[in-house]
C-alpha cells in the first residue's frame, strides 16, 4: 500500500518503521516546511495519508486531502470540539474517508471495553464516585488528552448519576497546578499531569467510604499507538466513511 504521512514527529517517525517493516510504501512525507507537497502527484498517489500533527493543524489537513480524494487516518486530539460536526458532514454516506481514534492502541481498546463494562455495573452501587486522571509527557498541548475525553464520553453515556464531564486541574513537574477542582456531583472530574516523557497512563478510580476501585492504562513506548495507526491505515484501504477502533478492533472485542 501507498502512504502519506503528515506529521513528520515524533509518531511520524514511528508509523513510517513499522509501515516500512510491513511491506508498505511511504510515497510523501508532509511537515510544516514543505506544505506544497500536499499539490504532488506523490501524495494524491497515495493510498491513505496517516495524519499526527497537533490540534490546530489538524483539521484543515483533512480537508486539504480530501481535495485530492486521499483518505485520512489521523490520531491528532483536541481538534473535536471545533470541527466534530464538519468532519461528520463531510464523511456521511462514504463521501470523504477518515479513520479517526484517540488512542490507536489494541490496549486502550481492551480497557475502553473494561471502563464501559464498569460503568454499567456501578448504576447499582451509588455509593461510590467516579474520578478520571491522565498523564503525559510534558510537551503535549492539550489536556485533558483525548483519550480520557473518549473514556469519560463513555462514562457519561453510561453512568446514570453522571451528566458531563469537566476538566479539572493540571499539575506540572515543577508543581505549579492549573485550573480547580471545583465541580458538581453530576460532573466526572478529569484531572491531568504533565510529567516528564511518560507516554500516556490513564486511570479510572470509583472511591466509597469502604473502599476504593482502580483501573489503570499505562503505555510503556508509543509502539502499541503507531502498530495501531498502520493496522487502522490496512483497514481504511478497503472501508469508507467516518471509521474508528470500534470497527477495526469488532472481531476481537465485543
Ligand atoms: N491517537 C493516538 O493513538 C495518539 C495520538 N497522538 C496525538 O498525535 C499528535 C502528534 O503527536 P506527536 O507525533 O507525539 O507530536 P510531535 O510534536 O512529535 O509531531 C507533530 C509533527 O507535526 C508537525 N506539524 C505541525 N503542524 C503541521 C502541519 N500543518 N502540517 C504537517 N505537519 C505539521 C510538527 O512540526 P513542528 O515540530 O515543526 O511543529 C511535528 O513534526 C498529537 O495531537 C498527539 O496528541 C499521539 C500519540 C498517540
Ligand atoms: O500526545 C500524546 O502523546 C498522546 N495523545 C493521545 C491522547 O491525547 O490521548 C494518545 C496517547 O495517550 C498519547
């Protein structure tokens, strides 16, 4: 298969061994100071672009392959809020093509199922609250990370005595918090930690006056996020539409 990639970083590097190491061809490599290569006969050759950049690139990246019918697979967070709606337009009825996730790796898959099984379960024991912490290397540019926004967006769908969720505080290395914990009972608290090059851990903790229930996604590299884009990039060759790990991952998780 022919890939694009757009962001060449950190995750960039990553994707294009392990596409390389699978057999595929990388035909154009897209960063900040190269951006006319979007217009080359290389990249409308390829068969998906695989997009890591960062919130505010992300979006108009899309749509600056779409012009060219590339389909996207793209992993960049915190560009939701502003262009949910557009994207979901764009792809409806297999128009465009865009394999979105928060977190690409079979893990976060596993634990999503767990979070999602536990939520359930806890609408028959109102004596414990739910509160949601994740941490990250301390370049990352949003919090809360987009994969705790998918895990708490789940715990709301699922959790009757919750209603929203809302970003709490943000602690850094040299101990300086931004933000409050301030929020009401109906709200799931989302709190970040800025630590060092940790590559992402997210931990769901539901507290009683009796005890207390914890589960814990820890990455140990960003192996498991980049496989993770290259298998969704196999997937997104022969599928349309707006796709994401739930349909990549189907057969192995109910
Ligand atoms: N879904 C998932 O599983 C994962 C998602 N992520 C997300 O992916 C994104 C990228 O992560 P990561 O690779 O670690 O970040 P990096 O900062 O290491 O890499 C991003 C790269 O994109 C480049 N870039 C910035 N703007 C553009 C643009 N307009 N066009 C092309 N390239 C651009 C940057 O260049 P420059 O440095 O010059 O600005 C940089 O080389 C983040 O949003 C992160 O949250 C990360 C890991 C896993
Ligand atoms: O910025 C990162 O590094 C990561 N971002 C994603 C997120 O925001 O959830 C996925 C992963 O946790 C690493």
């Amino acid at each position: 298969m022919k890939i694009a990639l757009i962001g060449y970083g950190k995750m960039g590097h990553m994707i294009e061994q392990i596409a390389i190491a699978r057999g595929h061809e990388i035909v154009c490599k897209i960063d900040v100071d190269n951006q006319d290569d979007f217009d080359s006969p290389a990249f409308a050759s390829a068969d998906v672009a695989i997009e890591f950049t960062n919130p505010t690139a992300a979006y108009s990246n899309y749509l600056r392959a779409f012009k060219h019918n590339v389909k996207v697979v793209s992993g960049s967070t915190g560009w939701m809020t502003d262009h949910k709606d557009d994207v979901e337009a764009l792809t409806k009825d297999g128009k465009q093509t865009l394999f979105w996730a928060s977190n690409f790796s079979i893990g976060v898959a596993i634990f999503a199922a767990v979070n999602k099984y536990l939520a359930k379960i806890m609408n028959q024991f109102p004596q414990y609250d739910v509160e949601m912490e994740e941490t990250h290397h301390i370049h990352k540019l949003d919090a809360p990370s987009g994969t705790a926004i998918t895990l708490a967006e789940d715990i709301v769908d699922l959790l009757d005595r919750k209603d929203a969720w809302k970003a709490g505080v943000t602690t850094w290395d040299d101990g300086h918090v931004d933000g409050s914990t301030d929020h009401k009972a109906n709200e799931l608290l989302v709190n970040s930690v800025r630590h060092d090059e940790v590559p992402g851990i997210h931990t769901i903790t539901y507290n009683s006056e009796a005890d207390q229930i914890t589960i814990s996604h820890s990455a140990h590299s960003r192996q498991g996020f980049a496989l993770g884009a290259v298998l969704a990039a196999e997937y997104t060759a022969n599928h349309t539409g707006l796709l994401t790990t739930t349909d990549l991952f189907s057969s192995l998780i109910p």
